[in-house]
RNA sequence: GCGCCCGUAGCUCAGCCGGAUAGAGCAACGGAUUUCUAAUCCGUAGGUCGGGUGUUCGAGUCACCCCGGGCGCGCCA
C-alpha cells in the first residue's frame, strides 16, 4: 500500500517527464496547514536551473497532472510552490483501507539488512544507573523500528565484563568481603569492597601493586579469581534481568568484552603484519596521519605491559559481527564522549577492508535540575532500579488520585505501563544528541508531550468499546463529516510516512512527536465529535476511527518500546 | 593546544537532506464540564533562532570567524 505522498510523488514525477522536465525538488508534508497537506518546490528549483520564471513553469506542470482522485485542484502559491489538499473521501477511503493492514500501511524496506544493534553495555560489579538509560531505551526503539521494517536485527548487549577494576573488586572481594551483606544485596556489597579497595589503593602503593597482581593472575587465568570474577558477573547480570524485565528489553545475544578475550592477541598481530598498527614508544598504536582531525589521536591496541585495552576488545568485536554474523551494518549506540574513539575503531575497520556499514549513534546526558550531570545527592551515579521504582511509585500515587475505583491489582500493572512509559517517552520524545533535564513532574505529568498523555487518549478509546460493549464494526470506508474526524483520519494516514524516517539519522524522536500530535487529533474529535450517541452510519465510521486511532497508537508507542493500559 | 556536541519564547524542547509569516508543551491569562474518563478541549499573549561575515531566488538549517556551555584527546572503559 502506497502513501499519499508516494502516490502524489509518482503522478507528479510523470506530470514532469510529460512537461519535457527533469525531476527535480520533492514533494513533502506541508509545512503549514495553510497550503493544504502537501507541497513541492520543483518549480522553484526548475525555474532556478533554468532561469525561468517558477510560477510559470509551475502553472506548465499543472496543466499535466492529473490528481483529481486524490485532492482537491493544486494550486500555485508564493514564489512558485505547488500546493496539494486531499480531498476528504480519498482520505475516508485510504483509512478503510488501513483498519484492515496490520502494518498500518508501512512498507517494508526496499532492501533489508542484518544489522547488528549494540546497546545498553552496562558493566559488572556496578549497578546500572541513569547513564545508561539512553543508550538502552534508544537501542531498543531502533531495534523494534527495524525489526518492523523488515530488517534481521540481531541485538547485543557488548557488556563490560573483563575491565582493569575486577584488580580491585577480587582483592576487596578476598580481603573485605561481608558474606552476610553478599547474600543480602550482593551487588551492593560488591560496590562497597571496590570503593574501599579504591581508597584504600589511592594512599597505599602496596594495595594498588596487591590489586594489580589479581588483575594479572585473572587474566592468566588463575582458578580462584575466575570464580570470584564468574560470581560477580552472575550478581550483575542478575541486576541487569532486573532492569530489562522492568524496561522490556530483551538481547539476542550478549557476547561481552570477556568474549572476546582469546582473540585479541591474533588482532594485534594481525595489524602489526600488515602494517597498520606499528609500535610506539613500547605500546601497539594505529596512527592516522592521514586524516586531520586524529593526525594527533593514536588509539592504542596493546599496553606497554602488554596489556591488550578496549580499543583491542572493540576491533576483535568488529571481525566477529562482520565474520560470524554477517552483519551487512552495525549500529552502536553510546553516549557523544565515545565519538573519538569509536570513529577511530571505524577508521581500523575500514583500512582492513571492512565495507560493512558501521554507525555510532551517540546521544547527549541526562541533566539533574541544576543542569549538571544527574546524581543523588551525595554525588554518587543514581541506580536504574531505584529510578525505575520510584517513577512507579509515583504514577500509582497519580492513579489513587486521579482514579481510586482501580483496584490494587490493577494499580501496580497501571503503575509500571505510566511509570516506565514516562520515563522512557521523556527520553525518547527529544533529539537524542541533546542534553535534557530530568524531571518527573514533567514526564509524568497528563497534559503536554508525555506518556501519560498518550497512553490517556487510548484509555479513552478502550472506554468507548468497554461501555458499547460491542467489537470495532467492520466498515470499508468511513464516513469524514467534522474536520477534526478529517483531520485525525489524515493523521493517521501519515503513520507510514513517518515511521520509516526514523532511520534516517536514528531519530524515535519523529515517531514521538507524531504520535503526540495523533494523540491530540483524536482529543479534539473527542471532543467535538459523540461517537456512542451519533445515529448510523456515522456511529459505525466513529466507531472504526476510534478503532483505528486506538490501533495506531498502540502500535507506535509499542515501537517506542512503550505499553499502553485499559484504563488509568 | 587539537577535536566533537550543544546554544531557538520566562522554563523544557521540536524544526532530518536549505523553502513560504520560526512551531509545540509547561507556566501566565480568558473560555468550555447534567461527559463516550475535564487525566480533556478551544482561545490570547510571548522570539534580534548566541553574535558576525559569506554562499543564493530563499539561511534556524550550509561555509568561515568569534562568544558562551558541555565533553573528549597514547597506555581507564
């Protein structure tokens, strides 16, 4: 099924080629409701390559084009714009046509992929925390959004597993270490013996070189601190299932930096052989001195003690998502401080002849009120799960208000859909490369661009349905009378020109705020529009639009990685 | 020093490939409720798009320079 904008592109392309025109410009949404509902410059771009007069030519395309099926007569506004308003029945048609399109209208892609998405990577022996929200959340709304266009995704959790700090955790964890506090919380336990040994390490030599030599001895393999190390990632991970299943994100695989440990030195030989990586003042570095940004930036692949550090770890993660898992494209996602470093891993992979296409998506910090980076008051990282409970908390605290008939087990299903929901639209309703401000009376708040104020407009339209008791009604075409039932009728039709944009520079964000203005468009046709009290066939048309709306929206937010409820 | 990101209304933010008179939400002000959930809707007001120069029919968007903020830059990840 074809979008209203593929279908007036076409025509309009062929209108072109019969006016003796190259193509030329495009044709997009209207940037204003004014000059109707699509627009294309091609004749100001024609009239500019040609030195002829915009106007002109546009009023010469028209007398060619045939879209009368689908809008109202165009028009030529301004300097030489061509102006499309859908008439209202091509829109009735086009959304009885959707109600029965599972996919809305949303094509799969032309070309489809296997791309391997990297996402989340928290590291063991530390919760997880605010920081890594972002990169979870956009991770996962790009892995659903290309899932649904047909791609194969493969999601990992590239988990950091194997970093210098286990040195400290497996000294702490032998010479500190509170069984009891273990079987309590053992993540918190496993926290407090590192920063002690942390302490400790920063006034005492004989404690950093103590630390060191359990780094060693667990790289050598040594049995004991590979249990101590395989016990602290099963606490972790543990920590992580948490989360995830509070945050509905589940990985494909996670193969973490430990993974890919037997494989470094094979790397670092490689790229030494041929000639990439060469040695420097004792350690293996790749320069690039070729390119001006990184002439000074080499990125060390082998420490002077031998020591193989992430960059390693990241090059060998290359070869096995191009070599074993065929990936055509990798999409890593991370927070901005990465870029050099990864454009350099990049920059590696393309000089060993690599042509996958590899993307790092980056994305900004989140803010406390006081816009610097979010931390509780003592200063320390804020735990996932804490942040997690507490915008449950505080939804049900909304829900008993709002709405006290719900009953209690209700509430905590409620509670978690609004809670996480608002924690995760917040972020995912804004430009990912901006640094946002946290607050939850923003997010959670009912009015304006939030979760909650969408999951509200399909609580409302599950209303509708729970009071008439009766299924959607099948209808083929609906029946547009009110503007606000043309408007919203319109809105959903541009679902499927939306969602496929998302990928184009990584931006959920598009998809948010479609679906805010959705949410909206219903509303107001709520508002003005009965749907249960109207006589037929009207009834049967409101009915299926609200349907359809309902549809939409749980479709869109569940892209978003977000659950709608019944009621709230 | 070099590099990356950001700077748009009082506040929080949209504005992807350059398009028409720069848009939302919050807060403020004024309206709408015997309800299909007012958890909403309608309206008013609010801007030198950090500053400057340039590119062109057209610049918030592109180029260059400056200012301000954040971050990163051989042996942490």
């Amino acid at each position: 099924m074809e979008t209203f904008q593929t279908l007036l592109a076409n025509k309009f392309s062929d209108a072109l080629a019969k006016a003796g025109l190259p193509t030329a410009g495009e044709l997009t949404p209207a940037t204003d409701a004014r000059f109707g509902d699509y627009q294309t410059n091609a004749a100001l771009v024609l009239g500019k390559q040609r030195g002829e007069n915009p106007r002109t030519l546009a009023e010469k395309i028209l007398a060619g084009l045939d879209v009368s099926d689908l809008c109202e007569p165009p028009t030529v506004a301004g300097a030489g714009f061509i102006n499309f308003t859908l008439r209202s029945d091509a829109v009735a048609k086009k959304a009885g046509e959707l109600l029965s399109d599972e996919r809305f209208g949303v094509a799969k892609a032309s070309s489809t992929k296997r791309i391997v998405i990297d996402f989340g990577s928290p590291n063991v022996a530390k919760p997880m925390h605010v920081g890594h929200i972002r990169s979870t959340v956009l991770g996962d709304a790009l892995a659903r959004i290309a899932s649904f266009l047909g791609h194969e995704v493969i999601r990992d959790n590239h988990i950091g597993d194997w970093g210098t700090q286990f040195g400290m955790v497996i000294y702490g964890w032998k010479n500190l270490l509170d069984r009891e506090s273990l079987q309590r919380d053992p993540l918190a336990e496993i926290v407090r013996i590192y920063k002690e040994t942390n302490e400790r390490a920063i006034g005492d030599p004989q404690v950093r070189e103590a630390c060191r030599q359990e780094l060693v001895k667990l790289q050598a393999g040594n049995k004991e601190n590979i249990d101590i190390w395989n016990e602290c990632v099963a606490f972790s991970m543990q920590d992580f299932d948490h989360v995830y299943r509070l945050l509905d994100i589940r990985f494909d695989i996670q193969c973490g930096e430990s993974f890919y440990n037997d494989r470094l030195p094979a790397v670092v030989d490689r790229l030494l052989k041929s000639g990439i990586a060469e040695i420097s003042e004792g350690a293996v570095c790749v320069f690039f001195r070729d390119i001006p940004q990184l002439a000074d930036k080499p990125c060390i692949i082998r420490k002077r003690d031998g020591g193989f550090n992430y960059a390693t770890t990241d090059v060998a993660t290359v070869d096995y998502r191009i070599n074993d898992l065929k990936a055509d494209t990798v999409w890593i996602v991370t927070g901005a401080p990465q870029i050099l470093h990864f454009r350099q891993i990049f920059e590696i992979a393309r000089r060993e002849g690599y042509k996958a296409d590899f993307r790092h998506i980056t994305h900004g910090s989140i803010l406390g009120e006081d816009r610097k980076l979010m931390k509780t008051r003592s200063g320390e990282n804020v735990p996932l799960r804490e942040l997690l409970d507490e915008a449950c908390k505080r939804a049900r605290k909304i829900i008993e208000e709002k709405n006290p008939d719900v009953s209690d087990a209700d509430k905590v299903d409620i509670a978690q859909k609004i809670g996480i929901g608002a924690v995760k639209y917040a972020d995912l309703s804004q430009y990912r490369m901006t640094d946002y401000v946290f607050s939850w009376d923003r997010m959670l708040s009912l009015q304006g661009n939030t979760a909650p104020y969408l999951q509200n407009a399909y609580v409302r339209i599950r209303s509708i349905f729970r009071k008439s008791g009766e299924p959607a009604p099948k209808v083929d075409k609906l029946i547009l009378r009110d503007p606000s039932e043309i408007n919203l009728a319109k809105r959903i039709c541009q679902f499927a020109e939306i969602v496929p944009q998302v990928l184009n520079d990584f931006r959920p964000n598009i998809l948010a705020n479609y679906l805010f203005e959705l949410a909206n468009s219903f509303h107001t046709f709520y508002e003005a529009c009965s749907v249960l009290k109207s006589d037929e066939p009207i009834r049967g048309s409101r009915l299926a639009l609200c349907d359809l709306s309902g549809r939409v929206l749980q479709r869109g937010l569940d892209l978003l990685g977000i659950k709608v409820p019944e009621k709230m």
